[in-house]
C-alpha cells in the first residue's frame, strides 16, 4: 500500500489522502481526492500502480477488492456502502455494488482522473484533453469544456454548480 494519511473532518468524517509518489518524470499525482463521503465507517480507495487491486476500509483495517481491469485507476467516488464509482485510464469506469467493481460501458476513450457525485444519477468525471462527462443515471454524456487542459478534479456543492481544476491553474465553474 503505498503511504496515506488518515485526518478527521467534521463530525468524526475520516477520510484517507494518498501521498504523491515519484515515478517516471515528475511526481504522480494523490490518488483521486478525499471526495468520498462519511459513510458509517467504510471508505474505498484506489492505487496508482496497474494490475493492482482496490482497497476498501471496512472501519478497522484495509481490505483488498479485485477490480477486474488491469487499467490504472486514478480516482474514486461513493455514495453509499453498496454504490461506487472508479475511474481510471483509456476511458475505464467501474462501479462498486457492494460485493463486486462491475465494468460499466462508457464509450470514453480518453483517460479519466476524477469523479465526484451528487445523487446516484447525477455523476460527473474529468480527465485528459478537457474531458467532463456526466452520468444521468443511465449514461455518461459528454460535456463541452471549452478547453483542451487536462483535468484532474471535479467537485459539486450542488447539483446546479459544479468546479473543476486541472492543469495550467484551470479553475472552471459550470451552473447548470
């Protein structure tokens, strides 16, 4: 497992932030964001590393769940115990039904480095090349982002308002 750290937020929310971990030219970026929400003491996270599987807080310790996919993945988002999201490179999308990560047919190519959610039909993930991508509960639709910058974060306070940050300093707000 590569280093994490484990902070308190809130009302006893913990959430765990993967370190950097230098490979190749530069440093690779913190696996996903803290973007998952207090959900009675479990927590997912991804790795950076391909052919490696997921790993999953079950409150005490880390457990490990076979993905399925030999993709990297670069981020991961929950709604519940039983309802979560991966997403990783050439356009991987897995979703966690509480006992098995499933491959869920995007028709994305390019590779993705974030997923945020508000509802369980109201996803949104970034990557590569100015990607955002919505899930309405049944498909992922692409999103005009009016740049070509790589996308590494996406965050919604709101269904209606939704940021993304990514590569130069990009800092892009969308009200919908």
């Amino acid at each position: 497992m590569e280093a994490h750290r484990e902070r308190r937020s809130g009302a006893g929310c913990r959430f765990v932030v993967e370190l950097p971990r230098r490979y190749g030219r530069g440093f690779g970026k913190p696996c996903g964001t803290p973007s998952w929400r207090p959900m009675e003491g479990q927590r997912f996270a991804c790795r950076e590393v391909a052919l490696s599987p997921g790993v999953f807080r079950n409150g005490t310790s880390w457990d490990s769940k076979t993905s399925g996919t030999i993709a990297q993945l670069n981020a991961v988002w929950a709604w519940s115990t039983d309802d979560a999201w991966a997403v990783g490179n050439d356009g991987t999308v897995l979703r966690w039904n509480g006992t098995t990560w499933n491959s869920v047919q995007s028709g994305i190519s390019r590779s993705l480095t974030g997923i945020w959610g508000n509802d369980v039909d109201d996803v949104w993930a970034v990557g590569e090349f100015g990607s955002v991508f919505h899930w309405n509960g049944t498909t992922w639709e692409p999103m005009e982002s009016g740049t070509s910058f790589g996308f590494f974060g996406v965050w919604s306070a709101i269904g209606d308002d939704i940021w993304v940050v990514g590569q130069m300093g990009a800092i892009l707000r969308k009200k919908l």
